[in-house]
C-alpha cells in the first residue's frame, strides 16, 4: 500500500488526540447540516401549505441525497486526495443550505435539501480516514471517537435549528448554516492532513467495486442490515416528533423538539464506549444488545409517549441503542479490507440512510393514518426485522 501522508500520518501509524478531536467537531458540524429539518418540519408546513405526509418526502430527500453522495463521491476517497474532495463538498453543501435558505416552492426547498444531503458527505470520509490513520488496536475508539463528535452535531444541530427557528425563523436557521459550513471549510483548509487513497482503479471499476464487496463480505452485508433498521427507527421517531409535539396533551411547538434532542447527548457518550467494546468483545453482541434497547425505546414511546418524562426516557434509550450498534457496525467494517475502507463505508451506509429514508417515509405514513401508535409500530418493527436476521446468522 502507498499513500501520501505528512510525516507522521502513516496509516496505522497512531492518530493524535488533537486531529482526532479536529475530525470529531468537523464531523458534527457539517452532519447537522442534514438534521436541521426535523425540529422545523411542521413550520415548513404551514410556509408551503402541505400536508404532514409531504413534508416527510421533504425529510427523506435529504437522506436520498445523502445516500446518492455516498455513493458517488466517498468511494473517491479511496484513489483521491480525500482533503481537496472533503474542501469541495463543504462548499456544495453551503451553497444548497443557502438555497433551502431562499426556497419559494415545495418543490424547490426538497431538491435543495437533495442537494444538501449530496454535499454532506464528509462525516463518512472522516471516518474511514481515522480508522486509516489509528493503530489497530485503537481502531474501535477513535472510529467511535469522530462518531462521538458526530452525534453531538446531530443533537446539536436539532437543538440550535428547533430554538433558533422558533425565535427567528426556519430560513434564518439555513443561512446560519450555510455561514457556519463556509467557515468550517476554511478551517478543515488549514488543519487536515493532505491523504491519498492507495487504490489505483478507474472511477468506473472503483464504483463497480461495491457490488462486489457487498456479495463477498457477508458481514458487510449483515452490519448494513442492522445499520439500516436502526436508523430507519430512529428516523420513524425523529422525523414525526414535532407533529406529536403539537397534539393534545403536549401542544408544545418546533422549540420543545430542539430541546428533546439535547436529551440524546446520552448517545455521543455511548459511540467511545460501543467502539472500546467492540476492539475488546464480540462486536454481534454489541449490536444485538443495542437492537434490543432500540426496541424497548419504542415500547416506552408507546406506553409513555403522551408525556415529556416519557419521552425524554424513550429518546436516551433510542439514542444510546442507535448510535452503540453504528459505532460497533462500522468498527466491524473497517476490518474487513485496509484499501477499501472508503468503499466499505460507502456499502453500509447507503444502506444505513436508505434505511433512514425508508423509517422517514413510513413514519410519516404511519402518522397520517394511525398516528403516534402507527409511528411506535413501525419504530419497533424495523429493529425486530434486523434483530431476528442476527440471531440466525452464523457469520
């Protein structure tokens, strides 16, 4: 394997404590960009006078887009400079939060969040490159290390776009983030490491790869299903708390949903934890524990979901379930093939946002006809599916 680090950013050479918390805050900053949305879902509404069910289409582009960039661009990590394509795609995805920013049309502000999630791929190139840089034995943590700093971008970003829009509006919120990835890029310019992908294949063959990886690696093929089903529930949830929010006996608005997604924080602190365990323990029984917690956050949702307290319970459970088996998931990915991390990366999670954009799409469904009930079904389904897979599988 060749590739062209700085000194001392040879891969599985050790990655610093320092760069390793530059990735982290990197990664959470520019994945918020997708999760904006789901605290102002239901002011969007009433801006474009569409219906609950259509703004979940609206929350699933972002995801379709997110999974489209996966596709096409992260596999360009393994055979490009990985810091000159992370700079340009900060810039794409400033340029489409300025355009969800300026929407006019139900139209326009669901291509621009495609475009957003398109562009706000660079978490998943963070990732794969810590993995590439850390000692293998350290491989776990410093995977869980950026997701850490991921999640906390993602609750972050919920609470900043659920107060900020209440205050100041939802377009305020888009510009503020468009600002804010802009600065992001000018500091990842200045602080990320130049790295070269060590493969030498076509941007063709390197895209036919994937198919090939995902027929040849049955824990690939096994970690996408797990990853898929657990944020198809975690996107169930998230995606329709607002509406549930504001009906009876709650009536809180878009505020309150920022607010519940702080309470996630349990979750950051749960990806070291999950990526420590799974260098140490049998990665299967991670993710088959955290399926299981993911379920029962639904049957508290359930049971509970009519009050704040029994909320704030369901959402720690959900988070600390979802984000302990994607650490674990990716951690067991990164094992599997040193050239191909990127490539890996992308297999599982295209898989793991189609899930998202599937749990969107259903939830919302769900919502329009059996409401909270329906979203907690479908939130308990999709883990059990996952669930029951694992429990056969030998690999």
């Amino acid at each position: 394997m060749t590739a062209d680090h700085p000194p001392g950013h040879d891969a599985g050479a050790g990655i610093s404590r320092g760069l390793l918390a530059i990735m982290a805050v990197a990664s959470g900053i520019a994945v918020a960009n997708i999760y904006y949305i789901q605290p102002l879902l239901a002011d969007i509404s009433r801006t474009f006078s569409v219906s609950a069910s259509a703004m979940g289409i609206v929350a699933m582009c972002g995801q379709l887009g997110f999974a489209t960039g996966v596709v096409f661009i992260v596999p360009l990590g393994d055979i490009g400079d990985r810091r000159r394509l992370i700079l340009v795609m900060l810039a794409g995805a400033s340029i489409g939060l300025a355009a969800v920013a300026t929407a006019r049309s139900y139209v326009w502000i669901a291509s621009a969040l495609f475009a957003v999630g398109a562009c706000s791929v660079t978490p998943q190139m963070f990732v794969p490159f810590a993995a590439h840089l850390a000692a293998p034995e350290r491989r776990g943590r410093a995977v869980g290390v950026v997701m850490s700093g991921l999640v906390v971008g993602i609750l972050a970003g919920r609470a900043a776009s659920g107060s900020l829009g209440a205050l100041a509006g939802w377009r305020t919120v888009y510009w503020m983030a468009s600002a804010l990835t802009l600065v992001l890029a000018g500091a990842t310019a200045m602080t990320l490491p130049r790295s070269i992908g060590a493969s030498r294949l076509s941007y063709g063959r390197l895209i036919g790869s994937l198919w090939h990886l995902t027929r040849s690696e049955p824990v690939l093929r096994e970690s996408a299903l797990a990853g898929a089903m657990l944020f198809a529930a975690f996107s169930a949830f998230w995606s329709m708390l607002a509406f549930r929010l504001e009906t009876p006996p709650l009536h809180y608005g878009s505020q309150m949903a920022g607010l519940l997604g702080l309470v996630g924080v349990a979750g950051a602190g749960a990806a070291p934890i999950a990526g420590r365990l799974a260098d140490r323990l049998n990665p299967r029984v991670i993710v088959l524990v955290a399926l299981l917690v993911t379920i029962l956050s639904f049957v508290v949702f359930a049971l509970f979901g009519h009050t704040i307290v029994g909320l704030v319970a369901g959402v720690i459970l959900l988070d600390v379930g979802v984000q302990a088996g994607h650490v674990t998931n990716l951690s067991r990915v990164h094992t599997l093939s040193p050239d191909a991390r990127n490539r890996l990366t992308t297999v599982y999670m295209v898989a793991f946002f189609l899930g998202g954009a599937a749990g969107s799409a259903s939830g919302a469904y769900a919502w329009q006809h059996w409401q909270w009930a329906g979203v907690c079904a479908v939130g308990m389904l999709m883990p059990l599916v996952a669930t029951v897979k694992l429990m056969k599988s030998e690999v």
